[in-house]
C-alpha cells in the first residue's frame, strides 16, 4: 500500500537501472536471456560459464534499499508469474503453475451474479489455456483442471465449448458510449437492459450480495414508532374506498402523515389526499392503518425515482389519486411492472394525454 504513483515510480526507478547498470553485468557474464515482469525476474544463463550467485551478490550492492533473493531449477523446473518451465535438453515447454495455497473456487453456478461475472474466471482460465504454448499433455492436464473446477461449482462442463466458441463483441468505431450500472437481481434484470440494446448507452452490472454486506452484522430490528421517524417514500390508503395516494418526505413519515391530517381536518384542500376525502365524504384513519411506508431513504434521485415507480405501478392499477398528468410515459417502469403478478389485471401501459 501507498501512494497511487508508488508503482510507476517503482518501475521508473526499476528500468533506470536495468539500462545504466544491470545490462553491462548481464553482457559481462554472459547471460542467455533476462525477463522481468514488476519484481519477478527470470534469467537464463549456462552454468559453464556463469557463476549466478556472484549474478546476485552483484545485484544487492547496486543499491542498498533493493535485495534480490534467489531461487533455482529445481528437477530441472522452475516457476515464473503463472507458469513452470521446464528445461529439456533440446527446448523449453511450459505448464500452468499454481501456488499450493491456490483453491478451486470461483462464483458458483448457483449464485445470484450476472452472467458476464460468473464466466470471466471460466473465460480467463480457457483463454489461458490457448494462450500459452503448451504441449499435448499440459495441455489435456490442464483441460481436466478447468473442467474439474467448473463441475466443482456447479457448472456444466459443455460452457466451456460455448465460450471458446463465442466471438467477442467488435467496438463500434467513433461511436460515443455512455455506461450505466443497473444492481443485478435475477434474469428479471435482463428485461429491463434489453432496452437500452440499439441505443449507445452500455450495461455494466454489479453484485448486492457483497461480502462486505454478509459480513456486516444487520441492524436491529425497528419499533413502529421507530420507523416513522425514518423518511422516504411512502403510501396512504384511503380506508372507505382502497384508493392510494404516493408521497416521499425529506422529515420523518410522521410528520407527512400529520400535513395530511391537518389539511383533511381543516378543510385545506392543499394535499391531493386529504382532497379525495374531503370530495367523497371518507373518513381518515389512524397512521399505522392507512399509512405504509415503501422506501427508506434520504432526499435525492433516488427517492424521486422510486416514488415516481409507485405513481406510476397504482396509476397501471387505476387506484392513484395523485395526479395522473404528473405520469410520463417510461420503458423502464413498464418492463418492471410487467413483471408483477399484481398487476396481471391491466396489461396496458401508462400514456396519459
């Protein structure tokens, strides 16, 4: 950890001495080939005429705040970043190397996460496996890893022919995209997406079931009179005649609720609830029946959009008295209403002249 620019400085400083000091030591002692990826070097040289202890004891005296340490061919192998090389007597072949401390979990089939999350470890893992020169028998090792990963977490082993098979999306040239990032919640999430298929706006998804938020013990449970001291978005129920009326409040929902009943008790015609009774003659009841509270939330887009999702779900149901010119016409909210079994009755969507 530190600062953002520790890593850029570190490879400035890192490739300053390769070119002003290292590269005359490596000519000197007649090493084959040098590699190195950040702080992992490979170096390749033939012991008849390099001495690489001296190589490395070189190495620690070319500044005193770097000490290179030093590991060699073991059984004719040796790893580097992700891979074991093996040395032949006519060629170097590789292989997948992963660290004993390595573990086969990746998401699980079974897990409530995008498509695209669940199969970039699968993708990354088949990707590699083409990448990387291997010969028949890496290559079939480690074909049957991968498959035995995938059937460990409940995939089927033929989504392994499918990515290979599948072409990546080409990028549309001069062509300005903006990204959106919709919370993944089951295929429902799909419908909603869809729409934005022919327009230039992307989808990127991301994950509610974090393991910050496993982790993170939950919140006592509320009293009632607790929750009303809470804002949002919230429903009022007419309780003669089952209409509803949506609101959101920056205070508390006790204190919405009290405007409400102050207008109906002193015949203020100001809030459209209090309107409706007053009109038909109904009655008012208590907060804790006609009052339900649908979102918590502080003021902001959210609480707008969500209330106007509400304003817009009972005005498909025909039961809002808000003010149905206030309801635009929105894909979104219609894909998302399509898709409550509630609201099977009325088929139509919202377009108000």
């Amino acid at each position: 950890m530190g600062a953002p620019s520790s890593a850029i400085l570190s490879e400035i400083f890192l490739q300053y001495l390769e070119h002003t000091k290292i590269v005359d030591i490596l000519v000197q002692h007649n090493i084959i080939g040098y590699f190195r990826y950040v702080d992992d070097i490979l170096v390749i040289y033939d012991t008849n005429l390099t001495d690489i202890n001296e190589i490395q004891t070189i190495f620690n005296t070319l500044t005193p705040t770097l000490k290179f340490t030093l590991e060699k061919e073991s059984e004719h192998r040796i790893s580097f970043l992700d891979l074991t090389v093996h040395n032949t007597e006519s060629m170097f072949s590789f292989s997948i190397y992963r660290k004993p401390t390595s573990t086969d979990i990746i998401i699980p089939a079974e897990s409530n996460h995008p498509p695209e999350h669940k199969h970039a470890p699968i993708r990354h893992l088949t990707n590699r496996l083409h990448r990387y020169q291997l010969n028949d028998t890496y290559e079939k090792q480690e074909r049957q890893i991968i498959e035995q990963i995938i059937k460990n977490n409940g995939y089927n082993a033929s989504i392994i022919r499918q990515l290979e098979h599948r072409k990546p999306k080409q990028p549309t040239r001069n062509e300005k995209t903006t990204w959106a990032t919709f919370t993944y919640f089951g295929r429902q999430t799909r419908n909603i997406t869809r729409i934005f298929k022919d327009t230039h706006v992307k989808i990127t998804f991301k994950a509610n079931n974090t393991i910050n938020k496993i982790l993170t013990p939950k919140a006592p449970k509320l009293t009632s009179d607790q929750h009303y001291q809470q804002s949002g978005v919230y429903c009022l129920t007419c309780p003669d005649c089952s209409m509803k009326y949506i609101g959101q409040t920056g205070r508390s929902f006790r204190k919405g609720f009290q405007e409400h009943f102050h207008d109906f008790k002193y015949n203020v015609r100001k809030s459209n609830f209090a309107t409706h009774l007053l009109d038909h003659s109904h009655s008012i009841g208590p907060i804790n029946e006609i009052m339900s509270i649908l979102h918590t939330s502080n003021k902001g887009r959210t609480m707008d959009t969500i209330e106007r999702l509400h304003i817009f779900r009972q005005t498909r149901l025909q039961t809002q008295i808000n003010d149905r010119n206030t309801v635009k016409p929105n894909a979104i909210f219609d894909v998302i209403c399509s898709l409550d079994p509630s609201l099977s009755v009325s088929s139509t969507a919202v377009h108000p002249s």
